[in-house]
C-alpha cells in the first residue's frame, strides 16, 4: 500500500510498482464503456483515492491510473459536495511528485472530456500539462500531456 500526503488530503493506494514502472491494471469493459461519461461514478483498481486529512472516512477524490491506447492515462473525479474548491488541482500535484519520486515513469497523459472539460482543463494546465492535440475518434476530446522531469 502506498500513501501520500498534500495539505489538505491523504491518498492511499493499492497501485503495483516494479522495476520504476507502473504495473497495469486491466480496465474492465463496463469502465472502458463508460470512460467519457460524466455520471461515471467506477474508480479503477489502480487509483489514489484522497481522504479528507482530518476527517478520513470522507473520500473527497480519486485519480486512477490506467494503461490504455498504449499511454500512462490518469482518470480523475471528485465528489459532487466538493468540486470547486480545489481539491482535485491539490491531488493532482501530489500525484505528479510521487510518480516523479516513486517511478521511472515519463510522461503521463490526461484527456478532460464532458460538461466538465472546461475545469479539467484548467485543472491539468495548472499542474503543468500542455495540450498535445486531439484524441482520435473523439473529436470534442483533446491530449493533454505532462513530461515528467527529474
């Protein structure tokens, strides 16, 4: 099990690390289907899910970690009680420094996508993403990808 700490949250995670390298986790076919759905409420196996840190048993977020079209993609969501307030963009960051700190992995992709797109954008571009260009087959969905430096 491995943790990790932001300000405000904790995360936990069962996620398999070797050799510097993430181990994938096959995503299942109802979560493949539902990937770009916003009322999607499956977490991946390969996911840090963030507590509040005073308050554990309130799951505020999670971010999975999948190995799909060939890429290190993370998918992302936060409870509906605590969008807005930063939490994700916290998480976020988190994650970057312990894959930074933690693996030999070197880029990581993320696609904001849904009524949403807009503030997962934002939330990947403040945490150091660019945008990479479209994703193929959805045309409304874009890359956006983050190279990790050490």
């Amino acid at each position: 099990m491995y943790s990790l700490e932001t300000e405000r949250l904790i995360g936990f995670s069962d996620i398999r690390v070797l050799d510097g390298k993430i181990l994938p986790t096959p995503l299942t076919e109802e979560y493949e289907v539902d990937i770009f759905n916003d009322a999607c409420t499956s977490i991946p196996d390969n996911s840090f899910k963030f507590y509040d840190k005073l308050e554990r048993d309130k799951l505020i977020c999670h971010i999975g970690i999948i190995f799909y079209r060939g890429r290190l993609e993370l998918t992302y969501g936060t409870e509906l009680a605590y969008r807005g307030s930063g939490y994700m963009q916290e998480a976020l960051e988190g994650l970057i420094e312990w894959i930074t700190n933690n693996t030999e992995e070197k880029q990581i992709w993320g696609i904001p996508n849904g009524e949403n797109a807009q503030i997962s954008q934002y939330i990947l571009e403040k945490n150091g993403f660019v945008y990479y260009g479209p994703v193929e087959n959805a045309s409304s969905c874009s890359w956006f990808l983050y190279n990790i430096t050490r």
